[in-house]
C-alpha cells in the first residue's frame, strides 16, 4: 500500500503541537510566579506602613519660663550702695567702735567723737544769740504798743529773731554737743573701710568710714554685673537675678535678688555694660568684694514648657510629636520662643492632655502607629 503525504506529516504536526503546549504552560508559570512575588512584596510593604514605633513621652503644660543672661560682677561695688561717714565739724575720735569688715545694723555705735571747743562754742552762742533776739523782739512789741515803737522797729526785731533761729537751726543739724558725742549707723551694712583711726583730729567732711548697705530694705544696688552689649536690650528694671558663687567654697551657694539699673553705655575696661542689681545678701556667705556669676532671667513669659530633646526641625520649622487617643503619632508646629538651658519655651497648638514624644521622635511621621514607653505617657 503506498502511503500518503498526509500521514507521513501526523508526526511532526504533533510534535509541533506539543512544543506549543510545553511553552503555553511555561509562560503560564512564569506569569503566575511573578503575580504571587508581586502579592508578597505588596503584602510587606503593607506590613512596614503599620509598623509600631516605640516611644517615650512626658506630660506638658504651660508655666512660666524665662531667657537667662550670664553675667558676671562683684558684691557691693556699685558706687549708689555706699554710705561716707563724716562730720560737718572739727572733731576728735575718741574711740572707734568697729573695725573693717564688721556688719552693723542701723543705729549700731560706729564712734564716738569730742566736738572742737570752737565748734562748741559756736552752738553755744547761737543758743545765746536766740534767747537775745527773742527778749529783743517782746520788748520792742510792748513799746510798739504804747506808741513808743515804730513799725520799722518792730519789723527789725522780728528779723533778728527769725535769723538767730534759723542759725541755731543751722548749728543743731552738725550735732555738735559738749562732751563726747556716740556716731551711729545711719543703715544696715558692713564696714568697708575705716579712712581715720583712734585720736585722729577730722576736719568737716572728711570721710571717716564707708558702709556698704543691701540688706532687703536698701532698694540700691548692692551688686555691680557686666554683661555682653548684645544682650542689654533684652534686661530690664526688676528682672529677677541669682547670684551664683565662682570659688570652689561657694559653688553651691546662691542668692536671689533683682535688677534696679541697666547701664546704657560700655565700660571702656572691661567692655561689658554695667548691670546694677539689689541682692539681700542677709547671712549668706556673699560678703562685700566676693566676686560672683548672675543668671539674669529676660523676657519672662508664660509658654508652653517642652525638654530640648522634643522639639525637631526640617524645611517646615520647628515641630513635636504628641500621641493621640488612638495611639497615632501628631505632627504639632511650633515656634520656640525660650531656651532656657534643657528646657524650650514654644507656642503652638499643643494638647496638654496628650503625651509629647522625648524619645524616638526622629523616626516618627504623621498618623505613625506608636507604642508609648510604660503603657502611659509620664
């Protein structure tokens, strides 16, 4: 029998047939490996969207919070704070009561002094000189009476008597008395320099010590600071100061006080500008002539009280993380106003009812699932 061109063909057309099929079911494969990779990876990119961060936080609230201004200065040298004892006459110190250094209170016994015999004697007859005038002007006003005094006379008297009064007011006024005489201090303070010593003659107005006052109830300046040009415009009258100690024995000493006079040029020494301040120094170990350190609290305000570590920055500005309700991270603007070493004063819409991020902010963003340190913020 002769075969056929069609039968000898069946064997390569089926062969083709299945090479076709082997490729159909290969791409198929290919095609459905990749769909299930795509699903995989989409699946884990879900899965780090909803990673949970965790993060520690702390309570806020709105206080008080300043700008501190470091300066540095030295107790009981503004030229405002001292007292120049003297004596408006002659006079001999017989005793001296206190020496260099010593703290007094008002009316406590500094010296005591014998008034020159010529300065005694002036107060005498000035007395004399009131008691003679006034004897004058009621003779005159009885002759005045009886016509037998004028009325220029009369005015005459009346002069002498007033001049001889306002002499011996005068003389009263310099204190002088006969014998040995008790100087007083005028105010509460330490004795800075004593100028004349026992038996020494002073002439009027010579100094004869210094007192160096601030105790609380002298509103002068007590302590001289100097601080950096740039930062005076921002001091004012009646900011608040802490006096801090420089040496190692007061390095944890301090004292409170505040600002009563803020130069307004530069001291052409030490270039810094002038800062007066009144500090109640009462018991503390700040005596006259310790040099000390000052934070000068500037721009006092009531804001927002956030640590350092909470506030980030980008293009954007400044902004904190606060965790919601839902424990969602929230992106919160703020602007800082303060900083006050560890701690930012900042305005902004800051929820104090929420936990603001201190840790692990830099790897939040907005709407980010966290977790809080602790189960609640601190």
């Amino acid at each position: 029998m002769r075969n056929s061109p069609l039968a000898a063909r069946r064997p390569r057309i089926a062969t083709y047939a299945i090479s076709l099929a082997c490729a159909v079911l290969m791409s198929a494969g290919v095609h459905a490996a990749g769909a299930a990779s795509a699903a995989s990876a989409s699946a884990g990119d879900d899965a780090a969207d909803q990673s949970v961060v965790s993060v520690q936080t702390v309570r806020v609230q709105r206080a008080v919070i300043a700008q501190p201004v470091r300066a540095y200065g030295i107790v009981a040298a503004s030229a405002s704070n001292l007292t120049t004892i003297n004596l408006p006459y002659i006079a001999r110190i017989v005793q001296m009561r206190v020496q260099a250094g010593q703290s007094v209170t008002r009316g406590t016994p500094l010296f005591v002094v014998q008034a020159d015999p010529a300065a005694v004697l002036a107060a005498t007859q000035a007395k004399s000189a009131v008691t003679l005038a006034q004897g004058e002007l009621a003779r005159t006003q009885s002759l005045y009476d009886k016509g037998l005094a004028t009325q220029s006379q009369l005015a005459t008297a009346r002069k002498a008597a007033e001049d001889a009064q306002q002499a011996l007011a005068a003389q009263n006024q310099t204190g002088v008395a006969n014998g040995n005489k008790v100087i007083g201090a005028p105010i509460d303070g330490v004795v800075l320099q004593l100028s004349a010593a026992q038996g020494d003659q002073v002439q009027p107005g010579a100094a004869i010590l210094q007192l160096a006052g601030g105790n609380g109830k002298d509103a002068r300046a007590n302590v001289t600071l100097g601080v950096e040009p740039s930062d005076v415009p921002a001091i004012r009258t009646g900011d608040m100061v802490t006096l801090h100690g420089l040496s190692t024995s007061l390095a944890r000493a301090a004292a409170d006080g505040q600002v009563v006079l803020v130069g307004a040029s530069v001291d052409q020494q030490s270039q810094l500008v002038n800062v007066g301040a009144n500090v109640p120094l009462g018991q503390s170990a700040f005596i006259p002539g310790t040099r000390v350190s000052a934070d000068i609290a500037t721009r006092s305000g009531t804001h927002w009280v956030v640590p350092r570590a909470a506030v980030l920055k980008d293009d954007k500005g400044a902004y904190v993380f606060q965790i919601t309700p839902q424990n969602k991270a929230r992106r919160v603007a703020v602007v800082t106003q303060i900083e006050n070493g560890d701690r930012y004063g900042v305005d902004g819409p800051i929820d104090g009812a929420q936990g603001l991020v201190v840790s692990g902010n830099y790897e939040l963003k907005d709407g980010m699932a966290v977790r809080a340190g602790g189960g609640a913020p601190r």
